[in-house]
C-alpha cells in the first residue's frame, strides 16, 4: 500500500470493509454466534493494515464501527463484544486530537454499555483501562469522562451481580482517580453529597 493511501484503498476501506459491520443477523442464534463473527478477525486485521499506512483515518473509523452497535431493541451482546474489542484495537492508532472529535460517541456507548445488566459487554469495556494507550489517552480527558462514566460505574452504591465486574470496576474507579484526583473528588461529591468527599472506588469496593 502507498503511504498515504491511494483513493482507491481509501474507497476499501470506507466503502467496503467498513459496511461490513452492518449486519446483525445470527449464524446460530442457539449458540449466539453472530454472523460477524464469522469474520470479524480477519476484517479487523484488513483495517489495522490500512491504518498502519494512514493512522490518521482511525478516529473516522472507530466513529463508523460504533454506528454499527446493535440497537437497544436488537439485542446481540456477543457482535457487542466484539465491536468494543475493535474499538480498543482501533484506538492505537487514535492520538489526543483525534480522541476528541469521536469523545462524544464514544462516551455514549461506553455508559450505554456499563448500564448494561449483561456482564460481558461491561467487561468488554472496563477492559479499556487494561490497555496502556488508552489510559494514556483518555487522561487526557479526565475532566469529560470521570463526570460522566462515574455515575454508571457506581450503579448508585449497588453491587454488581457479577463479582468480577466489580473487581475490574473498582480498579478502574482506581486509576480514574490517579488520572485527575481533583475531578475524581468532585464528581465523587456530587455523587455521594457535599462534605462527603468519600472515594468513590472505596464505595464500589465496600458494595461487592
């Protein structure tokens, strides 16, 4: 591939590799494999080699592959699973700039996804912080996304279902903190009350 990329590996990579998301129909809804699936590695890998060429289309593509979550009433948690593992893939590429155009979307499929009463797409995303170049990043961010993603972290003091989402949760909670202490005490404030400035990840701690 010529570095930057030609009109035509451009044209690829929006107007074929791209819609490729689309689809949310079932392979075999018994066993909830999504007909993705069936070749989401290798469509991954094809976008990651183009943008290794031209890093600077990431943000545009992590903004078309979040188009492609499963709406609210076609549920399909396992293509979810596998378009937050995209993301965070598509995010090495992705500097501080380009973060801030696709923040917004990005934001609201996060807390839509922590809100989620399933626990792998929780999972999926908490996994974000397990990723160096995303915390790096989103540090950066820390005054739009702590405010934010606390409320659906917390779920209102209530533990989670799930033991290991509130293990990964009160470790992300953890470096959110580290990220901005000053937000973190004054999102945790507007949370828990006035003069209550109480950690929030020792909240979610004490509620597992």
């Amino acid at each position: 591939f010529a570095t930057p990329l030609t009109a035509v590996h451009r044209s690829l990579l929006y107007d074929i590799l791209l819609p490729l998301h689309k689809s949310n129909e079932w392979l075999q809804w018994d066993r909830q494999m999504p007909l993705v699936g069936m070749f989401h590695k290798e469509l991954v890998g094809c976008i990651l080699l183009l943008l290794e060429k031209q890093p600077t289309l990431a943000p545009k593509c992590v903004e078309v592959v979040c188009s492609h979550f499963p709406s609210s009433h076609e549920a399909n948690t396992p293509k979810e699973v596998l378009i937050v593992y995209e993301v965070s893939q598509l995010l090495r590429f992705v500097d501080s700039a380009g973060l801030r155009s696709l923040l917004p979307v990005l934001l609201r499929q996060m807390v839509r996804l922590l809100s989620s009463h399933n626990a792998q797409p929780i999972q999926s995303v908490l996994q974000f912080w397990k990723e160096d170049h995303i915390v790096e990043l989103f540090k950066g961010y820390s005054a739009e996304l702590i405010p934010t993603l606390l409320p659906a972290l917390l779920r209102g003091g209530e533990p989670f279902w799930n033991p290991t989402v509130n293990r990964m949760t009160t470790l992300v909670l953890e470096k959110l903190e580290a990220s901005d202490p000053e937000v973190f005490r004054s999102a945790a404030e507007d949370l828990w009350g006035p003069g209550r400035p109480r950690p929030a990840y020792l909240a979610a701690r004490a509620a597992q």
